[in-house]
C-alpha cells in the first residue's frame, strides 16, 4: 500500500497527543494510570503514524520503544522512579546519536529536516551540534528536577517547562537557519 496525505494537524496530534494524554490521566488517575495511558496513545500514535506514511519514524520509534520499557517497569515494579527517567534515557540516547553522527561526518538533524528548511553543511552542522547539546541539556534538567521536586511538579515541568524549552530552542535557532539557508540557484533554462 502506499503512502496516504496525512490529514491537516493529525502530525502535531501523533507528536502532542501522547503527553497531553499523560497529562490528563496524571490528574484524574495518578502517575500509573498516566504512564499506562502514554504508553496505550504512544502506541496508537505510532500507528496512526505508520497508517498514512507506511513509515515508522525514526524519533517517535525510539521514544515509543523507551516509553514501553521504562513504561511497562514502573507498573510492573509499581516504582515511578522508571517512568521519570524515561525523558533523560530519550534525551541522552537523542544527543549520543546525533554526536555520534558528526564523529561519522553525517548529520541526522539534515535526515530529519531536510524537506523544512534547505540550510548549507555548515548550517546543518551548527544545528545538529546545537540539538545535541539542546538534548543534553535536557537531560541533565530532567535529573535534577525528578530528583528533586514531587512528581506533581515534574509532571507540570515535563509537560509544560520542557516543551515550552523546546519551542523556545526551535525559535532561538531561527536565526541561524536564516543565515545558511543554502539559496537555490536559478534555472537558466527558465
């Protein structure tokens, strides 16, 4: 079978869906009853995902396989320790894959992005250093708040704090996506 259109904000809802779904069930159910509930849409995004593209992609893969595993531990064990460090586990293998890449002299932010934004080598470089560290970062932050906090607080931070972080980093990078965006050479042939 091959690839369907995608409906108009069905992607932001595979992407969004999930969390705002853990988010939710954290306040009418509790931690378990929320990782359960991420776990379930995560797989329904997954495939919602694959249904139209007949592509499961590589980001949503990964973090589904690490939500079923640190997911189905915190039930099994019943310890909320597993399902909050779900986003570090994410964040850290996210940063060694993309260092990883460049050690390699490939950027997989170019895999991903490439049909966004047209940027030259050195753009794609500058912004797959910068996502790795951004990802980093992120699970450093993670760790310490999980650590540190009650989980009522790191749910409000993991749902609103980091995706509001990782908004913000998008924006902050518009300047650099602007500066080597690799301009196409006319067709002299037009």
């Amino acid at each position: 079978m091959a690839a369907r259109p995608m409906p108009k904000g069905l992607k932001p809802a595979t992407e969004l869906g999930p969390i705002l779904v853990f988010f939710s069930a954290y306040y009418f159910g509790g931690l378990f009853v929320a990782t359960g509930a991420i776990m379930i849409t995560t797989i329904i995004a997954l495939g919602v995902s694959y249904y139209y593209t007949r592509t499961l992609p590589t980001m949503p893969l990964v973090t589904a396989v690490v939500v079923i595993v640190f997911g189905g531990l915190t039930l099994y064990l019943k310890d909320e320790a597993f399902i909050k460090m779900k986003p570090t586990i994410i964040y850290s293998i996210f940063a060694f894959i993309l260092f990883a890449g460049l050690l390699l002299g490939k950027s997989y932010v170019k895999l991903l992005f490439d049909n966004f934004w047209n940027l030259d080598d050195a753009g794609w470089k500058k912004l797959t250093v910068r996502l790795a560290l951004f990802f980093l970062l992120m699970a450093i932050a993670n760790e310490a708040v999980w650590r540190n906090v009650s989980t009522e607080i790191w749910v409000n931070i993991k749902v609103f704090g980091f995706t509001a972080a990782t908004f913000l980093f998008f924006i902050a990078q518009v300047p650099l996506i602007t500066r080597h965006s690799a301009r196409k050479k006319p067709n002299p042939d037009t």
